[in-house]
C-alpha cells in the first residue's frame, strides 16, 4: 500500500514540478515538448538512481520529532497519510495549472499528520517559520536574478547598433558563467550523495569547466556568426544549445533531491515494517528508487505537458535569451541560498524567474514607448517624414546614442503641453501588460496555501485511519 501512494507521489512529482526545468526551453522553441520529455524523463530517473543518495531523512527538514511517536504503528499511518496528503494536493494544483512545490507539499502533510498524531508540541515551528519565509525568498531572488542577466544581455547585446560583434564578446562569457553556475549546483545538489563535496571544491571544479566551456564557445561563435542574422532571432540561436544542457542538468539534480520526497517516506515506512525501528533516516533499498525514478518519469510523460506550457509559455513569451536567463538565475539561486542557510523552493525560484523576466520586459517596453511618445511631443510641429526619419535613426542606435539622441531633442526643442491624442497614447502605455496578472494571483495563492492544506489533508486521513485501523 505505501509503496502504491509512494509511487503515486512520484507520478504528481512529474506531472507537477519537472514542468519548471524545462518549460522556458520549450517555451522558447529551443526544443520541442517531446524531446523535453524524453531528456527530461530520462535525466530525472538518472538523478533519482544515480544519485539520489543512501540515506535520506524521512522526516523533511526536521519537521517533527519522531521520538514523540508512541509506537511503530502509529509512525507507519502517520508517513503514509502525509505522503497521500502530499501527493493529493499536487494532484489538484497540477489539475487548476498551478506550480506548486512538492518538497512543501511533503512537509505539510508530515506536519499536518504529525500534529494529528502528536500533538502541537511535536513539531519544529521554527523550521515551519523558515519555510514559510521561503515563500516570499525563493521567487522573489529568483526573479530578482533573472530579471539582472536579461538586462545584461539586453545592455550588452540586444541594445547595440551590432548585435553579432557584441554577442561574440558576450555570449561566450554568459555561457562560462552558466557552466560555472550548473556544475557547482549539480555537484552541491546532485553528487554530494554520492561523495562529499565542500563548496569550495564544487566552485573550483566549476571554474575550470567555465573556462574550458569558454575558449570552446568563443570558436564556435566566431565559426557560426558569420551566417547569423544582425538580429535577436541571431542572437537566440547562440543559446540554443546551452538551454538544451540547462534542462537537462536541472532535471538530473531534481531527481536526486526531489525524488525523496516521494521515496523519503516510503523508506520510513519500509525501515518500520522490516525491523520495528521507528527512524529519523532510513537506507533507501533499490526497488523504492525505481518506484520514485519510474513514477517521476511516468507522470511527465503523462501529466507534464499542462504545467510545461504554463511555465514555458502562458504566463509571459520567452525567447532563448530570456529561457537562458531564467534557467541560468535556478542554479545560482539555489548555490547562494544554500551557502546562506536560506530556505528555497526550486519550483518558486524558475517561476519567480519567469515572472521576474516578464516584469522587466514591462517596464523596458513602457519606458521604450514614452521615449517614443516624448520623440512625438518634441516633433509636433514638424513633418512625418522628420518624425519617421528620426525614429528610423534611433531604432538603428546604440542605448548609448538613443540617450544623447534624446538628450539633444529635449535641449534645442521646446517641450509643449500634450495633444490629447498624445495623451491617450501616454495612457495606453501605462497598460502595456505582458505578464499574465490571473497566473500571478492563482500561482501565488497555490504557494500560501500548499503547506496548511497538505497539513489539514494530512490530518484528516490520519483521524480516518486512526478511527477505522488504530486501537
């Protein structure tokens, strides 16, 4: 029976959460949905394999003492409504579209059993507090960091009179930055299972696979720019490639952590059936990774696509450049928080980067549009053709010549009241949107909610069990 709900757990896993580590690619087209299935399937039953670890703590994060447990018995009931709470709750927000975390999920429903079984005293509300901080931390660094390499790339490319020159400066040292960033994450996260790894190891290793990856990117750019277009659609290409490695690398280092949220308590429930013993951690045997590795693999391929597009595509458009950023902000965020002691969702983190993207392309495009507008006000008494002549020229401009353009408008020209056509244009630029507002307050409200819902789930099974099972 718990191996059943434990691979049901696995099933919403994927259905659910792997959508965050692929959907920018293939919301940028950089892969189709299929192959981010296949890549995304096959990584994530790797990761849970290969390194999903010995030993994990069945109970996440500390969150109650086991040592309150009265008896085996109870213990057995208690993980097994947790992980049936959990694996509930993920199934409804994978249903209503929302991207919740599966680690908080897990933890509500240890807590909410816990507390059911317990009582209050048996849980860490400090640990609980932490968590709770997480909902605000992981999204908001997440899209904080995102939002930063996207304007980088847009100062440093995407603004310049030539694209191609500028990406062949700049691309090759974003991706280093990137090879830096994943092969530290994936030994911090993804190997440390295997063998131990302190972070100055992880980042020292990862700096010789950056400059490695450097010089090798800096041919490759100078071997294909020459048959690149002068443009983004150009420039997108360069990150094809890095996005495909990104959703992959995302997926190994998710399966070997996140794989223990469904096998975690199964592995409890297991070391307590076998030997009596009620365990903080438990030896995971081979068949419970395959149930978390098959059932991770099985529910992307059968339930991923819903949460893949959201992430990827619904809730603002992503090119390659913008995917990069928010892959690119996952890996950083998780290394800088962990050296921290900050509490992080990885789910939260790739959505906040979305978001964090989608708000910066806002505001880039509303300030863009009033400089136009301000360009109009300045020409009002000119003709079209000087109007449309100096756009032309500014569009063509460097963001340092757009700046001394408009420095020089506004000096030898008069800035006169607003028509009322001017007006109305100004007023349209204020609701320039593109991020959906609906996704935000659905995705947001899915997070408040996900630890006391899978908590209250969680201790209404365990009273049903304890009524119908337990003395």
């Amino acid at each position: 029976m718990a191996a059943m709900i434990g691979g049901y757990m696995a099933l919403n896993i994927g259905a659910n959460d792997v959508a965050n580590n692929v959907g920018p690619a293939v919301g940028s087209h950089a892969i189709t949905l299929v192959g981010a299935i296949i890549i995304a399937a096959v990584f994530e039953a790797s990761g849970a394999l290969i390194a999903g670890g010995d030993v994990v703590g069945t109970i996440k994060s500390g969150i109650i003492d086991p040592a309150m447990i009265g008896d085996t018995e109870t213990f057995i009931w208690l993980m097994m409504a947790g992980l049936l709470a959990a694996a509930l709750w993920l199934n409804f927000a994978t249903a209503i579209g929302a991207p919740v975390s599966t680690t908080h999920s897990i933890v509500g429903g240890v807590l909410g059993a816990g507390v059911a079984a317990g009582g209050w005293g048996i849980a860490d509300w400090g640990v609980v507090g932490k968590i709770a901080a997480s909902w605000v931390i992981s999204p908001v660094l997440g899209g904080i960091i995102a939002a930063s390499f996207l304007y980088l790339i847009k100062r440093t490319i995407t603004y310049q009179s030539d694209l191609l020159a500028a990406a062949q400066r700049m691309a090759p040292i974003l991706i280093g930055v990137m090879a830096w960033a994943f092969t530290t994450y994936l030994m911090l996260k993804g190997l440390k299972k295997v063998f131990p790894v302190s972070f100055l190891t992880a980042s020292i290793v990862g700096l010789i696979v950056a400059a490695i990856v450097w010089v090798w990117m800096r041919k490759y750019v100078a071997r294909v720019a020459p048959g690149l277009t002068n443009d983004k659609e150009g420039v997108n290409t360069l990150f094809t490639v890095p996005l495909i490695f990104a959703a992959a690398l995302l997926s190994f280092a998710h399966g070997a952590n996140d794989v223990a949220n469904a096998v975690g308590p199964l592995a409890g429930i297991s070391e307590a059936i076998m030997h009596g013993d009620i365990a903080g951690k438990a030896p995971i045997p081979l068949w419970v990774m395959l149930v978390g590795a098959a059932g991770i693999a099985l529910g992307l391929a059968l339930y991923g696509p819903k949460l893949i597009k959201t992430v990827g595509s619904e809730i603002t458009e992503l090119d390659k450049a913008r995917a990069f950023c928010v892959a690119l902000a996952a890996a950083i965020t998780v290394i800088i928080a962990s050296q921290l002691g900050l509490p992080v969702s990885s789910t939260h983190i790739a959505v906040g980067g979305v978001f964090g993207v989608g708000f910066l392309r806002e505001y880039l495009k509303v300030s863009y549009s009033r400089m136009i507008e301000d360009i109009r006000e300045h020409h009002h008494d000119g003709d079209g053709e000087s109007v449309d002549a100096f756009l032309a020229r500014f569009e063509a401009a460097s963001v340092q010549d757009k700046g001394d353009m408009l420095r020089k408008l506004k000096s030898g020209g008069t800035a006169g009241a607003l028509y009322k056509a001017e007006r109305k244009g100004l007023q349209k630029i204020q609701r320039i949107e593109l991020v959906k507002r609906t996704l935000l307050l659905r995705i947001a409200a899915a997070w408040l909610i996900t630890v006391p819902a899978a908590a209250v789930l969680s201790a209404m099974i365990f009273f049903m069990i304890r009524g119908a099972l337990l003395p």
